[in-house]
C-alpha cells in the first residue's frame, strides 16, 4: 500500500481537534487583549489571573462555536490558568521536559488519529479466541491475526499463547507501549510480534483477523480500508465501537459488564 500524499497528511493534521484547539487559543489571544485593555480604561482591576480567564472564556466560547468535543471546552477554559497556576510553583524546567516526552512517547499521534490509549480486557481476549476458526487452515498456511493499536500487547501476547498454531502480531504507533509489548514477549520468549507503524500503512488483506479497539472518530477509515482490502473468508472484529456503514454480522459480549465486540465476515 503506498503511503498518503504529503499534502494529504497535512490536511488530516490541520483537522486533528487537538490543533484546532491549539489555533483558537492562538486566535482567542488578541480578542483577550483588546478585552484588558478595555477593563484597564475603565480601571478595573486587571493581573495574569484576570487575562488567563478572560483567555480561558474566549477560546471555550470559539470551541463551541466551532463545534469540537465537549471535553475540549474545559481543556480550553482551564488550559490558561493551569499554565499559569504551573508557573506560580516554580517547579524546575526539566520536569515539564520530562512529562512532556513520557506522553509523547506514551500517546504519540493521538492528537492526529483521536486514538487514546484504549485497553482491554482478559475476557475481551478470550472472546476473540473464540471466535477464531479452527487451527488447520483450508490452504495450508497458518492463521494470521493482527491487533491494529496493540498497546501493551496483552490480546497478542495471549493469543499467541492459546493458538500455537497462529501467525500473533500487533502493530502501536506510540513508541512507549510498543516497547513494552516487545520487551513482554521477549521476557516470556513468546512467538508474538509487534511492529512500530501505523495500521494504515498495512495490506489487511495479509490477515484472516484484524481486532480494533480504536474510537468513534477512526471507524469510518477503517471500514473503508477493510473492504477494498480484506480477503473473502476474513473477519473484522471492533471492541465497543460499532461501524455506522454496515450492521455488525454478529455482536456478542464477553461478559455482562463488558461493552460490544462487533464483528463483522468478509
């Protein structure tokens, strides 16, 4: 599969809502300033405290105007007063460094893909194991399965354990839970694989099972990927998050209190 254009992938960056975000609080700035200089005329009292507000307000106004995510309003009105709340306890440099690169490499292109990290469960795992077909394969290969957003690498991990016969892999885009999930199957000398890439650049059609726990904003691109590229004989199946082109051929629960697995038979 060749990769997306440049051009493409700059477009799909400028629309990601966490630089939507960035941009409004870039363009609430100087409503905020005209905002104090209009309360200091009128002498009222104005500090940093007041100008974070006032910058928190406007920029949660724009994100509602402009139609992101609930939640991005509170980080939009907080986001002023917790940089300056942050700068009052004169905490050392380095430490914000040292956050910043864990989340980076914990959560790396979230911002561009809206995919948090999502785990599942055990009992997630073994459902998925159910729903596999029997060892022998019809042409004599072994069956492949991949987890697409692998995390830590629990599900591989466990299904390479449950089917032997099985070609187990994962694919993490962040760098820091695809290291963990290598360094699990290296210390338990599993036959899981995990690669550090994006599902998108894959060929789904390599696989007789692709397993998603993604979110509600990646849903759409993967049904489209999975039907021009999943081979007949093949199964999609999503934890939690349905799909709205196509009914799930079948939707079960691994237990009552767990959310949906959806899948779906090409």
């Amino acid at each position: 599969m060749s990769p997306p254009a440049p051009d493409s992938y700059l477009k799909r960056i400028a629309r990601a809502p966490a630089v939507r975000a960035l941009l409004i609080q870039c363009g609430a700035a100087p409503l905020t300033l005209a905002i104090i200089y209009l309360m200091a005329s009128f002498r009222l009292p104005v500090d940093y405290w007041s100008v974070a507000v006032v910058q928190g307000l406007l920029a949660a106004g724009l994100t509602w105007k402009l139609g992101l995510a609930v939640w991005w309003r509170a980080i939009q009105l907080l986001f002023p007063v917790a940089l300056l709340a942050a700068q009052a306890l004169h905490l050392p440099s380095w430490l914000f460094l040292a956050v910043f690169l864990l989340l980076l490499g914990w959560y790396w292109s979230t911002f561009r893909t809206q995919v948090p990290y999502y785990p599942s469960s055990p009992a997630v795992w073994d459902a998925v194991r159910q729903i596999l077909p029997p060892p022998a394969a019809s042409d004599g290969r072994p069956l492949r399965v991949i987890d697409i957003g692998s995390g830590l690498g629990g599900l591989v991990l466990y299904l390479a354990r449950q089917r032997p016969d099985a070609e187990c892999s994962g694919i993490e885009l962040a760098p820091l839970p695809w290291l963990v999930s290598r360094l699990r199957a290296a210390a338990s000398g599993s036959r899981a694989r995990f690669t550090l890439g994006d599902y998108e650049r894959l060929d789904f059609g390599r696989y007789d099972l692709v397993f998603a726990y993604l979110s509600p904003a990646a849903m759409a691109g993967l049904w489209r990927k999975a039907a021009a590229e999943m081979r007949p004989g093949a199964m999609l199946a999503s934890y939690e998050f349905a799909i709205d082109a196509r009914a799930p051929d079948r939707t079960i629960r691994a237990t009552e209190a767990e959310d949906a697995l959806y899948i779906w038979y090409f």
